[in-house]
C-alpha cells in the first residue's frame, strides 16, 4: 500500500537514503539497496582470527512504489509496478500496523487484514491474466499434438482454477510442465510479512501485528514485526544511547536483524564462511550447493582450479582457536568437490590454475 513506511524500513535496512515523506506515491522509480546480514558466528570467528577486516554476508533490496486497489487493471501505474515485483526473488509486505492521525491512511482507517487482502487480490489478479494470456497461447499450440505443450495445458488449467479461488501459486503443487509459467507468477514468490508498529509495541505486538501473524500463519507465509520509526531514530543514535533506549521500551533489537534473517531463510539460502587474520567473510549460497560452485563464489578460479577443501564447523574452529589448533584437533575435514556445503561451514580452498 502506498505510504504504509515501505521507504521508512527501506532506509533503516540499506541506509539508502531514500525519500521517504508523507504522502502517498513518495515512491515511483524503484530504490536499490544493500543490507548486511547480521551474524555473530562471523564476529566470532573475526575475533579469534584477529582478522583485519570482517565482511558479512549481503541481500540487495528494492523499495518500489504502493500498489492501490485496481493495480492489476493498470490504475495508478499498477501494471509498471507489478513489472518491479515481477523482476524480485521474494517479497517483503509492508504493513501498515501503527496508528498516527497525520499518516494518511489510502482507502480510509487502519486495517492490517484488509490491506494484505486488497494487496494480494492485485497480485493474484495480475498472476490470473498471465496464465490466462499463457493458456491460451500454450492451449493453441498444442493442437498440434506436441504431447509437453499438452501437459502444460493441462497444468495451466488446473492453475487458473486455483488462483480463481483466491489462492497464491506458490500454494499450488507445481509440475515440472509449469516450471517456466511459475517462474513468472508474483504469487508463487516466497512473501515475508512486514508489520511495521509503533515503538510501544516492537516488545509485546498490538491488535494489528497479531491480525497480520494471523494471516501469514494461515498462508503458511512467514511474518516479522518492526518498528520503521524506531529504527529510524535509533540510528541517530550513539551505540550506548540506542542499548539504553532500546532498554527503555522492553526490546534487545529493533526487530531488523530478524527481518533479514528470515528473507535470507525465505530464499532458501544459506551462509559458509572463510577466516584468516587478513579478513573474515561471510558468503551466500543456494541449499545444496557443493563446495566446489562455493569456491566458485569467491573466485572463479577457484571452482575452475579446484582441488580440495578443508572444511570445520565454525563453531569449532572457534573453539580450537585457530586455524592450525583446529587440524591439530581433527576438527577439519578434507572434502572433495561433490561436498554438498552446510550452513555454518568455515572454509579453506586448495586450488590451482
Ligand atoms: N508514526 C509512524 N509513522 C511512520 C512509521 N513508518 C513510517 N511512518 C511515516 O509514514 C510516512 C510514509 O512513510 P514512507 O516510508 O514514505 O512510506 P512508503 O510506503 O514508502 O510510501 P510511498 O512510497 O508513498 O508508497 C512517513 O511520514 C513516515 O515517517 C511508523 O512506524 N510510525
Ligand atoms: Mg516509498
């Protein structure tokens, strides 16, 4: 929804910068941005590696404009907007969940559960038309008795029915015929629920944010609670201020590291590490990559040239203290390049080019 603080939580995660006023359609190009992913596994291994310089993991973001009611019909640049979801991997929805007289409200007073349903009928609308419009394109030519054009016909079919009852793709038991259809649909992206609150209820939630658990509960999506604004004055803060503060209102965190934790979660990716006294750093990879393409993360030449890897826990590796300690202690282990990597795996390539 336009001006719900989409642009508000944008800045606090990124830093970015954006313009972020009140009122509606602040936002009408897209903000791009970074956020770093809070971890302490890598400031642990940071310290007893006395690295230099410590790199964590990272999530680009993009603040786009508010979708209103009809979006999906192209009514306020709906369709363009739509464009902007479409190019994402998953979808943070802000909600608004805070109560301020000033902040106007699109389509009237406060309502978590109206606006996610308002947003999601756009969006479900949206997916509709493009299988509609593949249907019928895919159902013509399979009149020529290509027997995988019918199957994605077929599987098409099924998936207008079930988006016509309101229901998101990523809900609809997917076959490899649809693989290409679904890669398009905004529905079938995975979706955190935002619930931006005032800073009373970062600690304990209020009547909106439980509306909006709820809701994601029920669609089997996930769901976070933040406080833009409370972010927002907190990094104008010294550290000191902000733990006292934050203290103040009953919470250890303003509720962002959670959130980027959970998108990270949402896309299914997961996080090794390297260690040295040069630099510690965190990476990303996708579930169920070897070590090989996560050398390959790194440095191409690396996954090119690739030998072996030493491999430890982190946890373990900082336990041992060191590098050496660790393989003194058994607490490496040589893999070789069909190694599937674990979350939490510290790293170490040999290579050759
Ligand atoms: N009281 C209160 N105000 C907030 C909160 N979050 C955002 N705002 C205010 O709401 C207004 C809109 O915030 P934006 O971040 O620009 O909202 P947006 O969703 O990006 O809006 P558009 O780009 O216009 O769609 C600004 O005046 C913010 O200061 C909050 O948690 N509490
Ligand atoms: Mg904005």
């Amino acid at each position: 929804m336009p001006n719900v603080g989409k642009s508000t939580v944008f800045n606090s995660l990124t830093r970015a910068g954006a313009e972020a006023l009140n009122y509606p359609f602040t936002t009408i190009d897209p903000n791009l941005g970074v956020a770093p992913v809070p971890d302490g596994r890598l400031n642990a291994l940071a310290g007893v590696m006395s690295s230099k310089r410590v790199v964590p993991a990272t999530v680009d973001f993009v603040d786009i404009a508010g979708l209103v009611r009809g979006a999906s019909a192209g009514e306020g640049l709906g369709n363009q907007f739509l464009g902007h979801i479409r190019e994402c991997d998953a979808i943070a929805h802000v909600v608004r969940c805070f109560e301020e007289e000033n902040v106007v409200h699109v389509h009237g007073g406060v309502d978590p559960e109206g606006d996610i349903e308002t947003i999601d009928t756009e969006l479900l609308l949206a997916d509709l038309a493009a299988v509609e419009r593949r249907l019928e394109r895919v159902g013509r030519a399979a009149k020529g008795g290509d027997a995988r054009l019918k199957a994605e016909a077929t599987g098409l079919e099924g998936l207008r029915d079930h988006l016509s009852d309101g229901s998101p793709a990523r809900a609809f038991p997917s076959s490899g015929a649809l693989a290409e259809a679904m890669g398009t649909l905004i529905t079938a992206k995975p979706t955190l629920y935002v619930a931006n609150v005032d800073e009373e209820s970062v600690a304990d939630g209020n009547r909106y944010s439980s509306q909006v658990e709820k809701y994601a509960a029920r669609e089997g999506a996930e769901a976070v609670r933040i406080s833009a604004k409370l972010e927002a004055e907190v990094v104008e803060l010294s550290e000191e201020e902000a733990v006292e503060y934050l203290a103040m209102l009953g919470v250890r965190t303003t509720g962002f590291q959670e959130f980027v934790r959970s998108v990270y979660r949402l896309l299914g990716l997961l996080t090794f590490f390297t260690s040295a006294e040069k630099e510690s750093r965190a990476w990303t990879v996708r579930e169920g990559s070897t070590v090989r393409q996560a050398a390959g993360r790194i440095h191409t030449d690396m996954e090119r040239g690739f030998i072996a890897a030493e491999v430890g826990d982190w946890e373990d590796i900082v336990e041992a203290g060191s590098w050496a300690r660790a393989r003194e202690e058994a607490k490496v282990r040589l893999e070789g390049r069909d190694y599937v990597v674990r979350d939490g795996d510290t790293v170490l390539v040999r290579f050759n080019v």
